[in-house]
C-alpha cells in the first residue's frame, strides 16, 4: 500500500498565482520586478518565482490604519523611480 501523501502549502508562487495571491494583475507585478519596486522574487532556470514570506512582507510596508498615517514603509506604484545617480 502506498503512503498518503501529505498536502503541503507552497512555499514559491509563480508569477500569475502571485498576482493573484496579492490581489495585482500579473502585467502589475512584472512590471513591478522590471522597475525593482516589487517584491523580491528568484529566478529557478528560467522561471520566476516568489516565496509567500517575501510576498506578505513587501505587501505589509503598505500597512496604514488611516489615510493620515504615514506607516513605515512605502510601496511604490509600478513606474520607474527617479535614482540618486547621474547620468553621463
């Protein structure tokens, strides 16, 4: 007889599944990883994954209890940041 096999959460979340997990759409979080405004992610071959840990950690720098509240931390919409550097 077989032994059953335990169902276990996932620790990595494809691109799509992540979107959906944060409630983005997935062209948002692609974007979000293009500009380095997202949440961390790693690349497994070719393929790029998020760990839920790193998902519930940048979405929480946008925890606020009012709109007054400016919390302790900021999620930057999905756009290009301006950078400290200079360009030559």
């Amino acid at each position: 007889m077989a032994e059953p096999v335990a169902a276990t959460t996932p620790r990595f979340l494809t691109t799509p599944d992540a979107a959906i997990y944060l409630g983005l759409s997935a062209r948002t979080l692609e974007k979000h990883r293009c500009f380095g405004t997202g949440p961390v992610f790693r690349r497994l071959g070719g393929r790029i994954v998020y760990a839920i840990d790193d998902l519930d950690a940048w979405a929480a720098l946008g925890t606020r209890r009012s709109t007054s509240d400016p919390g302790n931390g900021v999620v930057h919409p999905a756009k290009r940041q301006p950078t400290d550097c200079v360009r030559r």
